[in-house]
C-alpha cells in the first residue's frame, strides 16, 4: 500500500467539474481488467491504489469503474451529495448487461432507489432501533448457546458452516420466528441461491443473458427462488390469520403504515423486503464472525484477553444486551475483524452527472465504487494497517500502556468519518448496523464462555470476494473446551 500521494490530502469532490480536473489514471486493457476482477480482486485494486491514488479509473467489461479510496472524498459522495448518486448500478445506464441482484431482491430496501426508497427506509427504520434490536437480544443469545451445545472437545469444525448456520437460526427467529429445525429454516438454508446462477455471473458482461440460458445452476436458482418465495407468502397468510401482535421482523413489516397515506406495503413488497433482509442480514455477520475466530486463531494473547474478559463480565451465564457495554475487548476485536476483511466487498454507485474528485473527472454514469478493505488497509488512515490490533478501538486503553501508538487511534476525534466503512455510510448506511453488531458481540461473548479454536496446522485461508468477502475454503478450526486444558471454566 502506498503513502499518502501527492495532490491527495486535499479532496475536492463538487459535481460541476472543474476546468483543471484531469482524466482519472488507471490500467489498460478491458479484458484483463475483468479477468483480474474475477480472479482475486482484493489485491487487483490494492496494487491499482498503490499505482494510481485515490480515484483509478478501471476498464471493466464495457463500462469504466471509479474506485475511489478517499475518505472525504468517500463521504462527499455517500453523504454530502448522495442524491447525485443512484445505486442501480447494474441494472441502468451502461449497466443494464448485468444480471443485478433484483432477480432475488426484488425491490427491497437494498435495490430500491429515489423516493420510494426513502419511503421504505422512513418506514422500516423504527424496526431497527436499538431499543428494538436490544428486545431481540435473548435470542442472539439463546441461540448462539444452542449452537455449541452439540459440540464435542478436540471437535474439527468449519467455523464458516457453523457461523452461518448461527446466523441463519438468528434471522430466521428475528425475521420469521421460526427455529432452525422447522421446514421453513430447512427451505430458507437449501432455497438461498448464494453462488449459483445469476448472482455467479455478475460481474461478466453478458451476465444478463447468462442469467436465462437454462442452465442448471440457474435453474436451481429460480427453484430456490420460488421455494423461499412460497415460503414468505405462507408466513403471512399465518400472521394476517394471527392478533397481529408478533414481534418478528414479518410481523412489523405486514403492521407498518405509510406515514402520509396510512397504507401498507403491498404483499410483493413485504416480500422483497423480507427476502432482502433475509439475504443481507446472513452472510455478512456470519462472515465477520468467522474472520474474527481466524485472526483470533493466529493472536492468542488478543484471544485470552477476550476470554478472561468475558470471564470477568458473566462468570457462567449467558449475556444480555446490558453486558454489551462491559464487552469493549470483544467489541473491539469484532470492529478490528471487520476492518482487516470487511464483509461487503464495495459500496457501488452509479454518478447521475459529471462530477470531479480529488481533482480527477469522472464522467456521468460512471460507476463508482469505494471498497472497504483498501480504505482500511490505507497507512494514511491506518499505522500499521496489517496488523490486527482490536487495542486501535479502546475509547479508555485500559492496559494498552504508553509505548502502544496504535491504542485508541481508530476512536480519536478528528478522524475522517469514513476511513471505516464496513456498513457503508449516508443514508444507505446498512438498516441492520446496530442488529448486526449486537448479534456479532454477544456470539462471540456466550461461545467464548466455553470455547476457544485452534487454527489447523498447515491450512491456508484464503479470501474469496465476490459480493461478500469470506475464506475460499472454510475455516477448519480444532474445537477447544476451555478448562478442558486448566483454562478456567
Ligand atoms: C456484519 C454485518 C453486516 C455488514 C458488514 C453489512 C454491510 C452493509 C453495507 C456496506 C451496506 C450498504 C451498501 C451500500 O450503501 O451500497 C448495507 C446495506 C444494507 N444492509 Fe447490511 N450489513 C450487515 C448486516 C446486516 C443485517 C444483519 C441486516 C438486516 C437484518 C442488513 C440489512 C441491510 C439492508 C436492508 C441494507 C440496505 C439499506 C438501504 O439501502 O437503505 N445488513 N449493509
């Protein structure tokens, strides 16, 4: 990663492009920019900032990406002109060829845009508040305790199968209230087409098409489809037949009411606004809670220090939301794991005008994509940026000590905003940020009660990133009973 460019530490981002603006730098060559897209991308536009600075133009199939690495210039365009910005990325203007994320989304909160996504986020929000979220707390705890209950000392685990199975009975209770052992978990977990058919595609040019040639994986893909979308309807045909007073997440959805019409949503949107939270409220926690066991697999003293603080804050029981506050070590080493592999590969968005940044022109209909591992990995905003160091987010560096330069850099006032956006920013900002965080924190707080992982010898985890970033392989970890080797129990 390079140091901080010339010309970069003043970002200028206006949307009437200035005379003096220049064409953005960047590599040449359509097709091998998208071969190397669709081979290990992460270190592809890690070497490209290096290369070029904070706005590189790539030649991607047939339209250009933006990526921008500034965070100033990051925040001008998620939050200070976010209106100049659409996120239809692939499926208006030069995108139209790909295969977008509606073919499952529909036209939930994720792929919505304008107006009526503002309409949707006015009314979904309030279930997202924390007192809310907090009411859902017994149940990141609960079932997080399920999970290990079947786990056996020395047991060789996939902590990536595990954690996406905790994550899935967590959004299938909240979402749906349904257990993991019921039919509708079982449609949900063998229904959700994660890498098959069009969402396989898209980053290719003709993935629009590939998505309708009759191939098995698509096919499979529609099937999934229609199975979870069966599934939804017959979950609210249930709750309209209930009192209409359930706390999941359906529930609230079917009772919500239009501020200005006094409406409901219409059932296909329901629909898309639960499969949407359904699909982004999975795979993401299950993927910052599985990289946070590998770095906590590779740095034992960070490892003990959660333990003895968890320890220290619930003994032998299970923890409540009003632990999380005593949780600052096991909170920070979630926010470190999210920092060194944050689970949404970009935050994407389509330019409505030309606009300039960081003096660079980016023409209308650019796209225009800010990825969160490069900005995290930025010595500019982070020293020592490959070092994982939850200390960086200690607001009070308990025992961190004079000498440790990196305690409490990450929390210090002054900083930009956005040199840490694993939920976006602005008012796209991820719904479920706070859901999220708490359901992370209080996993790892009731399994580390009773279990610590040790990383198998040998294994190489490597980085699969597509839409999410998760390992290639899993992450094979050998399953340790804590106080089965004298550690207090
Ligand atoms: C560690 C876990 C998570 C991460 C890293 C994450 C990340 C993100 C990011 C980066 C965005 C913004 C995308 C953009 O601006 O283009 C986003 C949006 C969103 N996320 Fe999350 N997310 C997580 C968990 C969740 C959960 C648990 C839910 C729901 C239960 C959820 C629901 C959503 C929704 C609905 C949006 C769209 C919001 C809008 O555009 O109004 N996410 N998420």
């Amino acid at each position: 990663m390079s140091a901080p460019q010339e010309g970069t530490s003043m970002t200028q981002v206006s949307t009437a492009p200035m005379a003096t603006a220049t064409a953005a730098p960047g590599p040449t060559g359509r097709l091998r920019a998208l071969l190397a897209m669709s081979g290990n991308p992460l270190d592809y536009v890690t070497g490209l900032r290096d290369q070029y600075g904070p706005v590189v133009r790539i030649p991607l199939g047939w339209r250009d990406l933006y990526m921008v690495s500034d965070p100033e210039a990051a925040h001008e365009i998620l939050v200070t002109s976010h209106r100049n910005f659409a996120k239809d990325v692939m499926s208006a203007g030069r995108g139209k060829w790909a295969a977008p994320l509606e073919v499952i989304l529909g036209n939930g909160l994720v792929t919505s845009d304008g107006t009526f996504h503002r309409k949707q986020r006015r009314l979904i929000q309030p279930m997202f508040h924390h007192e809310r979220i907090a009411g859902y707390g017994r149940a990141f705890a609960e079932l997080s305790d399920d999970i290990q209950s079947g786990w056996k000392d020395g047991d060789r685990l996939d902590l990536q199968v595990e954690m996406a199975e905790l994550t899935l009975a967590i959004v299938a209770r909240t979402l749906f209230d349904v257990s993991l052992d019921s039919d509708v978990a079982h449609t949900i977990r063998t229904a959700i087409p994660r890498h098959e058919g069009p969402l396989r595609w898209d980053s290719l040019p003709f993935a629009r098409h590939l998505a309708k040639l009759p191939l098995p994986g698509n096919k499979r893909f529609y099937e999934g489809r229609d199975n979870l979308d069966a599934i939804v309807y017959r979950l609210m045909a249930e709750r309209r037949q209930g009192d209409g007073q359930g706390a999941d997440l359906l529930s609230l959805l079917l009772a919500a009411r239009d501020a200005d019409t006094g409406e409901p949503m219409e059932d296909l949107q329901v629909r898309d606004e639960a499969i949407t939270l359904l699909m982004a409220g999975h795979e993401t926690t299950a993927s910052a809670l599985t990289w946070a066991y590998h770095l906590l697999g590779s740095h034992p003293e960070a490892r003990q220090r959660m333990h003895e603080e968890i320890d220290e804050v619930l003994g032998d029981r299970l923890p409540t939301v009003e632990d999380l506050p005593r949780l600052v070590w096991t909170d920070a080493v979630l926010s470190e794991a999210m920092r060194l592999y944050p689970p949404i590969m970009g935050v994407a968005r389509r330019s409505l005008d030309d606009f300039e940044v960081c003096g660079r022109r980016v023409p209308k209909d650019s796209f225009v994509a800010i990825v969160p591992w490069v900005v995290h990995r930025d010595p500019q905003w982070w020293p020592q940026p490959e070092l994982f160091a939850p200390q960086r987010w200690l607001e009070t560096p308990r025992s961190a000590g004079p000498t440790d330069e990196l305690a409490g850099h990450a929390v210090r006032p002054g900083r930009p905003r956005l040199a840490y956006l694993p939920f976006g920013g602005g008012p796209r900002q991820c719904i479920g940020n706070t859901f999220s965080r708490m359901e992370g924190v209080m996993a790892l707080a009731t399994l580390g009660r009773h279990w610590e992982f040790e990383p198998v010898p040998g294994f190489a985890v490597d980085t699969l990133a597509r839409i999410t970033i998760r390992p290639l392989r899993g992450l094979p970890v050998s399953a340790r009973r804590r106080g089965a080797r004298g550690v207090r129990h």
